[in-house]
C-alpha cells in the first residue's frame, strides 16, 4: 500500500529527526528533512492564522476568510495527495515538499491577506 510510509513518517515527531536528516544523503534522511522543512511552513501557518483570523473577525470578514482556509485545506490536500505518486521511496519526499510548497504560498497569501 502506497500511503503507509507516508503515515509511518508522520507518526515519528519531525523535530526528533530534522537536525540529523537534513545533511544526510540517503533517501530516509532526505523524506525526513523533507517533513521537517513542512513542519517549519506549518508552524508558521499556525502561527499567521491566529493573527489574522481575530483581525479578520473584527473587519466582518471572519467568516469569509474561514471558507477561503477551508477551500484552500481541501485544495492543498487533493493537490499533495499520496495516491498520485508512483509507490517509490521517495513518495514521503514529493509528498512533503508539495506540503512545504503549498503551506509556504499559503503563508504568502495570508501576510498579503492582512
């Protein structure tokens, strides 16, 4: 099955692998800095969100900005979608650096949306 190591690194904490995986060369240490560089985006997704959304709640548009984020999880989510990788063992690294992609143009969108 082609999502199970895709799981199997998400169950492993990216930090407990980013500062050992990112200079390594083999394919493991490379999907694992792969997801510690998403980890990064994501944080700062989080960390974006609970700045703006309060603001956009003040301005009345709470709501829109909310159905714009929801849009955005589903779109990113058929996007990086693991079932349209060819079963390899670089699969968990498409799959994260298209996770790391989408999350940092997000991030873009949401400093500009302020």
């Amino acid at each position: 099955m082609k999502i199970i190591p895709i799981l199997a690194l998400a169950l492993i904490p990216a930090s407990s692998f980013a500062q050992s995986h990112c200079g390594g060369q083999t394919q493991l240490a490379i999907n694992f800095c792969a997801k510690e560089k998403w980890a990064i985006a994501d944080s700062e997704l989080n960390r974006l969100w609970k700045d703006i959304k309060p603001a956009a709640d003040a301005r009345g548009e709470g709501q829109a900005l909310l159905d714009e984020q929801r849009a955005w999880l589903r779109n990113r989510d058929a996007t990086c979608d693991p079932e349209l990788t060819a079963g390899g063992s670089a699969d968990a690294m498409f799959y994260w650096a298209c996770m790391e992609e989408q999350t940092l143009e997000r991030n873009r969108d949401l400093t500009d949306w302020r």
